[in-house]
C-alpha cells in the first residue's frame, strides 16, 4: 500500500481540524489519490487537546522533537503559529529531510527569505495554502491554474475580522467599538484584535501572493498598511450616499516594471463584486492576460475551512512522494533562478480617487479655503456634500477628488490640519473603481 505518515505540531483550532479530517475522511481521500495518509503522531505542550479526537494511544506527545525525527514520518504539518519556536521547528524538519505543510503566514511572509531557499536546497516540499485565505485555493490557482498567465493584479478582502466590522457598521450604522466587541463575542475577533485591525495580517498574505504572482522576492516591509480603527459610521453612511461601500483592501499591481503593494480602507462601488462579500467572508479577484479576471471566494478563516486547505496539501505532498513528483511545482511559483528583486512602487506615487472628510466651521468662506488649499496642491474636486450645523458648531463637509498623487494629498493634510477653520485632521479614504479611477 502506497502509505505516507505524517505528524502534526500544533493541536489547536486548526490542528485538531486537520486531525479530524485525516482520520474521518481517511477512506474518502484513499479513494480519490491511492494514498493511505496515516496521522501517526500530533505534539501539542497541552496533551488534553488531544482529547475527544479519534486517535489511538501514543499518538499525542508533548515532544514535539521526536515527532519531528521520527523516521517514519515523512511530512510535518506545522501549526503552532508564530515566528519563534515555530521557525526553529520547521528549519529542524526541513534539514532532516522531512516535507512540511504550514499555514503560518507571518513566518513565512517575515522570513520566507531564509525558508524557502533551504528548502529547495534540502529538495522538500513545503507547502503553504492555508496561509492565505482559509479555504479560498488561491496559492494553488496562481502557481498551477493560471500558469500560463501573465498577473497584472490582485485585488483582495483577506481578513475576515475586518471585513465582518466594516459590514456590521454598514448594515446597521453601529461604530467600530461596538462591531469589534461584536467580532469578539462570535470568535471572529481574538482578544488582541491589532494584527487584523491595523491590517498586518492582510499585509502578510499580500506579501506572499505578491512574490508567487509576479516571480519577486518577499518583499513585506515595502507594502504600505493602513487598518480600519479610524473608520467611522458616519464615512461609511456617506460613501453610501456616494455609491460605495468601505472594505479593508489588499490591493497590488504591476506597473512598468514594479510592483503597487498596498493594504488599507478603500471605497469602492457598490457594483463592484466584492462590495457584496459580507460577514467574516473573504474574497479575491485577479486579473490575468488570458483570463481576464477571476473570483476567488470563501472562508478565509475557521477551523474546518482552514483545516480543508491544510489537508489539500498533505495530500498533494504525499501524491508527490508516492509518485516521485517532489518538487513538480516550485515553491514561489516561479523556478529559484527567475526570481527576482522587482521593486515596490512608493506610495507616495500612487494616483487615485479620494475621499475627503472635515470638521468645518459652519460659518461663510469656509468652503473656498479648503478647495484652494486642494488646488494649490493639484488637487480637483469631483463633488461636495456639507451637512447642516451640529454641536459646536462644525459641520461635516465631505468631498470627492478626481485622481490625485498621493504625494500631493499628504501635503494638502498637513495643511489643512492647520487651517482655523478646520477643528480635526482630515479623514482621508481612497477611492477606486476597477481602474482605479472615478
């Protein structure tokens, strides 16, 4: 029989998913590839995760080493998350030989430079689907389904704890605090929310999807991140009355010969196919010279979805060592020596759309001031909406810009800021349609 053991680190929420999988869908998953996939070991510092799986005694340990040297075990599935003992773990594995799986994200966007090289070097697969987007099967879609594209873009909802905020403030007009602390009732939110909130998490999975789409090196630090804390309801109800709806985008592009990585707030319209995805769902669109665009959509997080992802690539790593196919596809797409530094647009050069919103004394000439700051930077104004007076007597007055340098709108802030007539700092959303225009 054609059988290939494995072991797991990590016995938590996807872990014991992972684990269930394995063993209660052993027949089926036989039935569709010839490979009996044995889980043989799983380590976890807590035993008691083990407990109410299926497995026979001797198979949880708190020895996460003699799980990983183990001979018998030919792929590890690291799932302990992390960038520390996680690493350590995983480097340990590759040097004896072992495959690995992981759906660690931040380990592998961070330090993807110095893992992916030895891998190769060590001649083992290294698989990592569920690190971007659940069960949405982007990474195999980019490296396999659309080989024979040329990527021009990426365009993504790829944390579902912002995206379920974002649709409960716009559903029913609550703030952010209330739609966090409802994120964290349901489990969408953890109790420190700041690497989904302040749109670390989705800049991770951009980094990944970059390097493999358009054959660069992960390149995380040059991605610029900006969260949603400081959206509000009251932006929300007026990009509604504009046509559009705010999402936490990761958005890239490639533009003569460099690459726009992006991640922050953005209005889009409400016609647009992911203005729809709602809750704690995720969604990708990308554009391809063949194919034009394709959608991507699911689950981006949760213990059966993830876990799914991750058993697709235990299966695809043991089918390679069943039938001798290791290395069959490369690990960034794109073969080691086609790889290369391509460099990421600044963002202070990006053109787009604007979204303006000010604190405006409600008192006459106000209006003209601000547009003249506006056009003093090169800066036009598409249209305005200005509100009745409120406490204090400010007025919301809200503006849209045709396409404007972001260079330029940075300066208009800081000026504005210092204008009397004007009590807060601006708030600033980009604007963009398919083509990033208006």
């Amino acid at each position: 029989m054609n059988q290939v053991s494995v072991g797991i680190l990590g016995c938590g929420t996807v872990g014991s998913g992972t684990a269930r999988i394995l063993i209660e869908k052993k027949d089926l998953i036989f039935s569709r590839t010839g490979v009996d996939i044995n889980l043989k070991r799983i380590a976890d510092i807590d035993p008691s995760r083990g407990e109410g799986l299926p497995i026979g005694q001797g198979v949880m340990t708190t020895d996460a080493v003699s799980v990983i040297e183990d001979p018998e075990i030919q792929v590890i599935v690291e799932l302990i998350g992390g960038k520390t003992v996680a690493r350590d773990f995983m480097i340990r594995a590759i040097n004896s030989g072992k495959h690995v799986v992981t759906a660690n994200k931040a380990l592998l966007s961070e330090l993807g430079g110095e893992i992916f090289p030895l891998a190769q070097e060590k001649s083992v697969d290294l698989a990592y689907e569920a690190s971007v987007g659940g069960c949405i099967p982007i990474i195999k879609s980019i490296r396999e389904s659309l080989v024979g594209n040329t990527i021009s873009s990426i365009r993504g909802i790829l944390n579902g704890t912002c995206n379920f905020i974002l649709s409960r403030m716009t559903a029913d007009g609550c703030g952010f605090d209330d739609a966090l602390s409802e994120a964290q009732e349901k489990g969408f939110a953890e109790a420190d929310p700041t690497l989904d909130i302040d749109g670390f998490d989705t800049a991770h999975k951009l980094a990944i999807l970059n390097a493999i789409a358009y054959g660069m090196n992960i390149n995380l630090d040059d991605i610029y991140v900006e969260g949603i804390r400081d959206i509000s309801a009251i932006d929300i109800a007026f990009a509604s009355e504009f046509g559009y709806t705010v999402k936490l985008l990761a958005i890239s592009r490639q533009v003569n010969g460099s690459v726009e990585a992006r991640v922050h707030p953005t209005m889009i319209s409400k016609d647009n196919i992911l203005a729809s995805v709602n809750g704690s769902l995720n969604a990708v669109t990308i554009s391809g010279d063949c194919v034009d665009k394709v959608l991507l959509y699911g689950h981006g997080a949760g213990m059966m979805p993830t876990a799914s992802a991750v058993v697709s690539d235990i299966v695809d790593v043991a089918r390679n060592i069943v039938f001798g196919g290791q290395g069959r596809v490369p690990l960034l797409s794109y073969r080691p020596e086609s790889l290369s530094v391509v460099p990421v647009k600044p963002m202070a050069e990006l053109q787009t759309c604007y979204y303006f919103r000010f604190a405006a004394a409600d008192r006459p000439g106000v209006l003209s001031r601000i547009a003249g700051v506006l056009g003093n930077h090169n800066i036009s104004i598409k249209s305005v909406n200005q509100r009745g007076r409120r406490v204090g007597g400010n007025a919301p007055l809200v503006m849209l810009t045709h396409r404007a340098v972001e260079a330029d709108i940075r300066k208009a802030v800081l000026e504005l800021a210092e204008l009397d007539c004007v009590a807060d700092k601006p708030v600033v959303i980009r604007v963009e349609d398919e083509n990033g225009n208006l």
